[in-house]
C-alpha cells in the first residue's frame, strides 16, 4: 500500500474525508497528539487499526465527533453533567465516558457497554469530521506502547505503507493526550489526566472529581492499562525537588553516574540543563508543565533515534497540568 502524504488544503481535506468513508485508515491531527482514524461505524476498518497499531484487543478506542448532536445519536442515555461539561470544554481536550447506543461496534469499545466520545480542537481535524460526516474511532497514530506522535513526519516514517494517508496538520499544540472523564459512575471520574485539570472541571460542575490511581480489570479508557508513551531505551527521571539547587545537583549527579557508567546519556530537560554533560539533548523550553506536555513526546523520540542507551528527565511538580506530565512519564520510565 501506498501512504498518501496530504495537506492542509481544502482539496486534500476532501481527499482524506473520502478515505474515511471508503473504510481506508487515516491519520490525522488534533491539538493532542495525531490520532489514526477509521469510520467508527464500519467494524472492519477499525479492526484494521488494532491490527495496524498491534493495539491490544481489549483496549477502547475514542470516538471524535463534529457536533454535539453527533454525539448525542451514539448515546444509550444522555450524563446530566453532559451539557455542563461539554458547552465548557468542547472543542477541546476532553473525552467523555458514555453509555453507547447499538449504532456503536463492540469492536470500537471492546465490548463495553460505554463508549469514549471526545470533540478535538482543531481546524483541520474540525473540518475533516464534518466533510466525512460519520464518527471517527483513532488512537493515537502509533504502534502501540511508543511514544505518541505530535508531527506528520512521525506519523509518516512509522506507519508509512501500512495506511492510505496521512494528514499533515502541523505540530500538536498541547502534545499529551487529553483528559478522560467518565460519566457513568455515581461521581465523574477521571480515568486519564490531560490538559483539562481535576481543577478545571470541578469549577466548572461545582462538585467532587474523583481520580483512579491504578486500574484492574477491562480498561474502560485508552491509557490505563498497558505500558504506554515508551522509547526502546530506558527512562529514568530525577524526583522532583522545590530547592532548585538540591534539583540541580540530583539531575548532574544523575547524568554524570551514567555516562560513568559508559552509557550514551540522552537528556530531557530545560534549556538550563543544557550544559549538563549528557551526549545528546533535547529541550523543554523553559521547563513549564504546558513546555513539557507540547515537547515531552517527540523528546524522547529525538532522543531514541540519536542512539543513546539511556534517558533521563527531571520531573516536575505533580500538581494541575503537571499532574498530566508526570502520569506520562511514570509510564514512559521508572524514578531514579
């Protein structure tokens, strides 16, 4: 097969929207990450998306939708909390656990009986819905267990002749995927921590969000179950330390022991670890949380393809968006 490398115009737009309703794959931008996008109505296409990514069949995937009635008509019953959440938060990166309807496969929810609903916040992508005008199931456009893509170019190299095109949007903005939030439990829970913060969304609907810490049993959002966002090589992050010079010591200290060790260092980090000795480097700006979700994944790809043996990474506050990062990271590698 032949990959389609599209872009950003209105004729390759329709071209991908085409694709989709023909049953082919696409992948495509959103704020987040690029996702990999089949009609979510046609059960063969979004089996071949699992095979494609080897996705763990008992893995869900997310349903992105145009409109809030789109939403509405995959629905067995509509949260209370819906309309709340989503006049806020919709576009955006926020996805919402539902109870489905029969419209929706099995296969798009691995047998559940919800579904995850989400509205990116994109143009491109906000125009490629509406032109294919069916719900579209896409994870992340990735093998699985990689780090997720934020680039066509990524997107591209890894999944190139397996697919029938790819959607050249740009760099995601946001660059972590988003928060998932389930509505069927007695109390909204979050099932994934993205962007859209616990803080967020309890002042908006007034009450308790409750959060999972660990996850048993059959996975009822994407991320909560297998190991996730990871380089081939090792990722070891340095604790958090509110004493930057304690912080500053610990991450030298850390980069230093392995290149002892006759490791090639990638390191992971703000620009004011540049000089920190590792072989290779790559930046997080100016080490703020939005700094680290943007370029915390396509990091630890530049990392990986320089060949290093190892990456470290500083980890930040766990509080707010930095909640999200660390969620991340503790997935990608192990503390130090």
């Amino acid at each position: 097969m032949t990959t389609e490398l599209l872009h950003s115009t209105p004729h390759d737009i329709t071209r991908a929207a085409g694709l989709l309703r023909e049953g082919m794959l696409v992948a495509f931008p959103t704020e987040t990450v690029y996702g990999l996008g089949a009609n979510a109505l046609d059960e063969e296409a979004v089996r071949r998306v699992y095979e494609v990514k080897g996705r763990p069949k008992d893995n869900p995937m997310i349903v992105h939708v145009h409109t809030v009635a789109q939403a509405r008509e995959l629905m067995q019953v509509v949260p209370a909390l819906f309309a709340e959440l989503t006049n806020e938060f919709w576009p955006g990166p926020l996805t919402l656990i539902v109870r489905h309807n029969a419209a929706v496969p099995d296969v798009v929810t691995a047998g559940l009986d919800t579904v995850a609903l989400r509205m990116p916040d994109h143009s491109i992508t906000r125009q490629l819905l509406h032109e294919t005008a069916v719900p579209v199931a896409a994870p992340s456009a990735n093998i699985s267990g990689r780090p997720s893509p934020t680039d066509a170019r990524t997107v591209y190299a890894e999944l190139q002749g397996r697919i029938a095109a790819v959607l050249d949007g740009g760099d995601c903005p946001v660059g972590i995927e988003s928060t998932v939030l389930d509505l069927t439990t007695r109390e909204p829970v979050i099932l994934r921590p993205g962007t859209v913060t616990r803080e967020d969304l309890e002042d908006v609907i007034q009450s308790r969000v409750h959060f999972i810490e660990s996850y048993e049993g059959a996975p009822r959002s994407p991320g909560t179950k297998y190991r996730h966002y990871a380089p081939r090589v090792p990722v070891y992050i340095v604790p958090h330390d509110p004493d930057p010079a304690a912080m500053d010591a610990a991450l030298r200290a850390a980069v230093a022991a392995q290149s002892r060790a006759g490791w090639r260092v990638g390191l992971l980090a703000p620009e004011c670890w540049h000089d920190a000795g590792a072989t290779h480097f790559s930046s997080l700006h100016d080490g703020r949380a939005v700094d680290y979700a943007r370029l915390l994944y396509a990091g630890l790809r530049t990392l990986d393809d320089c060949g290093v043996d190892v990456i470290i990474c500083p980890g930040i506050e766990a509080v707010g968006v930095g909640y999200a990062v660390m969620n991340r990271l503790l997935k990608a590698g192990e503390i130090i």
